[in-house]
C-alpha cells in the first residue's frame, strides 16, 4: 500500500469510477466499482514506480495528506 492521495470519482464519459493519483504524472486506473479502481490504481502505482526506476527518473515523495479525496 502506497502514501500517495487518490482522487475517487465517478466519471460518466467512461462510465466507470475512476482513481487518480495527481502526485505520480499521468497515474490512473478505473474501474466498475470505487473500490475495483482503488485496487486497480494499487496495481498502476506499482507499474509506474518500476517504470520509472528503470528509467532512473525521480521517484516523488509521497506527501500523504488524504488517502482519498
């Protein structure tokens, strides 16, 4: 489990619930439950801190003000 806030909301364009993490550029998931895309953004998360390690980019520090929002 990771420290970065998520922003939780419904989006009726994609029509699924959608969970971004505004302090990882670009991080996001979706899925058709809250609580489907706050794991899937679990997973995502993952993928984009070992994405960027590999291209030895900075890892931002999570600044852990809200879990959700």
């Amino acid at each position: 489990m990771y420290n970065y806030e998520i922003i939780l909301y419904w989006s009726r364009d994609d029509n699924a619930y959608v969970a971004e993490v505004p302090e990882l550029p670009g991080c996001m998931a979706d899925g058709a439950t809250a609580n489907a895309a706050l794991q899937n953004a679990q997973k995502i998360m993952q993928e984009w801190l070992d994405t960027a390690r590999e291209l030895g980019r900075t890892i931002p520090q999570a600044h852990g003000r809200l879990k959700y929002a």
